[in-house]
C-alpha cells in the first residue's frame, strides 16, 4: 500500500534508537523526509546512517534535548532550514527511571514532567505553524500504562497519562486545521529500555532475567514480546498522507497484553 508520503517531510524526536528509530525508520521505507533528533550526536549520526542504507533515503539529523526548551526552540530553527512545510511529528522521549512513590523527591517528578509531558506541549506548539496551510499529523508515543498502570513506574504512568489527555484535547482543537493526532503506546516491544527495566525487576525480585521474560509472556496472548518495526509499521501509516479519519485515538500495541477495553 502506497501511504502517499511522496517526500513529505517528517520529525522524529529521540530517534537514535529503540522506538523512535524504528518509527523513522518504517517512516523513510515508506518514502518520508525524515529529520531525527536525539541528545547524543554520535548515536543520532550512528542511526541516520543505518536508515539510510536500508532505505536509500537521505536522513537529517538535529541533537537536541526535547525536556530543554531553548534545545526545542533550535531544533525548529533547523527544521525551518530544512523544510517550510512539517507534515507529521513523532514526539518521543526516553522513559523516566522506575521507582515507588516514596522513592522519588520534587526534583524527579520535575524532571519527569519536563521530559514527558511538556516536551509534547513544546514540541506540537512549534510544529504547528508548519502543519497549518497543508495539514498534518502529530504522534506521541506513550505506553500501555495509560490503560493499566504499571507497578513500579508511577513517573510514567502519571506522566503518560496526562499526554494521552493533552493528545486527546489536541486532537479536537487542531481538527479545524487539517492536523489529525494520535497516541501510540507500546506494551512489551524488545527495546534496550524493556531489556533494561526487565534486568532492575530481575534484580529487585531475586529472579533470573529469564525468569522474569517467562513471566510477563504469559500475560501477553500472541506469547512473545513484540518487535521494533512492528511498532513503527503503525506510526508510519498513522502519520500518514493515507490517514485521513483516525484522529483522537489511542492505539496498543502489545500482542493483546492490555485488557482494558
């Protein structure tokens, strides 16, 4: 299926690896301009480079640290260098540190906010202006604690679920502007992130980390953890050009973990 991308430029923010890179890259197999971001200029190049060998499509790359709001202001500064028409935004950004309640001061739940939540608010307040005389498409990507809180990771799960409501609220204030918005959230996809949190709950709990994997497939119906691409498969055909009536809407993908209707 042709997704009509036709060149159209897209950014992907924390794009360097895990989730992010595998949506740039689904988005560049399907013929996007893709701009990816990253705080780390090395893993940024690192990832444009593997994109475009598998895709033959030149990939332009901007560090930056979307929880730094001057670090948002240059990167659409570049991005206006690049392009003067933004199709479609990705907004993504690496997953707070796990921890109970108590574990956590002022400073943390700061951090947290800023990087989570008010980057999404920054970074759809700057592309905007971009989106407006041809439309667009915004994307953040949250995670399945949005339906069903997960223990041990309250920053996010609070965090999270105040973006599903930003998007939601978006998605019905940018629909006058052509701007269609979605929420994708991962349930468990094989990413260092998973690899990492799986590897602190195998140690917390006296387990194996194979112990610990065994246990979660046997919540997740198709009985294994899902893959990058097939999570970034569904992020290009939502931010897509053949997308035209899915907007507000928050998507799983998780091998039908969730239970939640």
């Amino acid at each position: 299926m042709d997704l009509g991308y036709n060149g159209k430029a897209v950014l992907v923010t924390a794009a360097s690896k895990g989730l992010g890179k595998a949506s740039a890259l689904a988005l560049a197999k399907e013929g996007a301009r893709v701009i990816i971001s990253s705080r780390s200029e090395q893993a940024l190049a690192d990832a444009a480079r593997d994109i475009e060998q598998q895709t033959g499509q030149k990939v332009i790359t901007i560090p930056a640290d979307v929880s730094q709001p001057e670090d948002v202001e240059r990167l659409f500064q570049e991005v206006r260098k690049a392009t003067t028409e933004l199709f479609g935004l990705v907004c993504n950004a690496g997953g707070p540190p796990a921890g109970s309640f108590l574990s956590f001061a002022d400073d943390d739940w700061q951090r947290a906010f800023e990087t989570n939540l008010l980057s999404v608010v920054r970074l759809v307040r700057a592309s905007v202006p971009l989106m407006e005389t041809s439309g667009g498409r915004i994307i953040t990507i949250a995670s399945s604690s949005v339906k069903v809180p997960i223990p041990g990771l309250i920053l996010s799960n609070t965090m999270r679920a105040g973006v599903q409501g930003l998007m939601k609220t978006l998605s019905i204030e940018l629909a006058e502007k052509g701007i269609l918005v979605n929420t994708v959230c991962p349930g468990r996809i094989a990413t260092d992130r998973l690899q990492a949190l799986d590897q602190a709950k195998a140690e917390r709990e006296g387990k194996t980390l194979e112990q610990v994997q065994q246990e979660s497939l046997q919540d997740i119906p198709l009985k294994r953890y899902g893959e990058p691409h097939e999570f970034g498969q569904l992020v290009a055909y939502l931010l897509s050009p053949a997308n035209t009536y899915l907007t507000g809407s928050t998507y799983m993908v998780d091998g039908g973990m969730v239970k939640a209707l």
